[in-house]
C-alpha cells in the first residue's frame, strides 16, 4: 500500500513547519502549499487554486492567531479561521479527500467581561 499524498495548508507557519519536517523525516509525500499558491482571504476561488491537485488526506494549519488583534478586529480571524475552513471541507468533500483540521481551545465569545 503507498503512503497517502498529503497537501499541507499553511506551510510556512509554525506548525506547518514542524509538519513538513515530521513528514520528510517518515518519508510520506507532502504537498506543501503556502501564499501566493492560494488565497486563504478568497473562498469562492478555492476551488479554481487546488483543481489539479491530487491528495487523499489535507491538513489545515492556516489560521489567524493574533488574540489580541482578533479581540480588536474579529473579521479577519472569521474569514481565515471560520469560512475559509468551511471552503476547504466542502473542496475536500468534493474531491473525496479527509481534512484534519487543526484548531485551538481559544474562543472568541464577543466583548462579555471575563
């Protein structure tokens, strides 16, 4: 059996960087994206930018993680974080692919006294 081919949203990042390396240690296939091969702000294009793409398995890594900066603008965080993880899995769907979607245990609840 081969191993799966894996398409790496989010390459660069921190944590796309400690999967890249993990994966070239074991030695899986790894399609490392990263900007400007998509554009995590634009939804509705994402499936024109992963067409010719072939993957069985896609991790997501790609996220705004500024809390600070989320807690003064929210709108950013919610189109990375929230539809453009809701577009990859409705791509994903489509192609008959498996998302991992890496998330965290921060929560934005709006501007409640904590």
């Amino acid at each position: 059996m081969s191993s799966p081919r894996i398409a790496l949203f989010g390459a660069n990042g921190q944590l796309g960087q400690d999967l890249s390396s993990i994966a070239s240690a074991r030695g899986l296939t790894l399609i490392a994206l990263q900007r400007p091969m998509f554009d995590a702000t634009d939804a509705a294009g994402l499936d024109a930018a992963l067409a010719d793409l072939d993957f069985d398995v896609a991790i997501n890594s790609v996220a705004v993680t500024r809390v600070d900066d989320c807690e003064k603008d929210p709108a950013p965080a919610v189109a990375i974080n929230a539809y453009f993880a809701e577009a990859l899995s409705m791509v994903f769907a489509r192609k008959k692919a498996r998302l991992v979607q890496v998330s965290t245990d921060y929560v934005f609840g709006g501007q409640d006294q904590r």
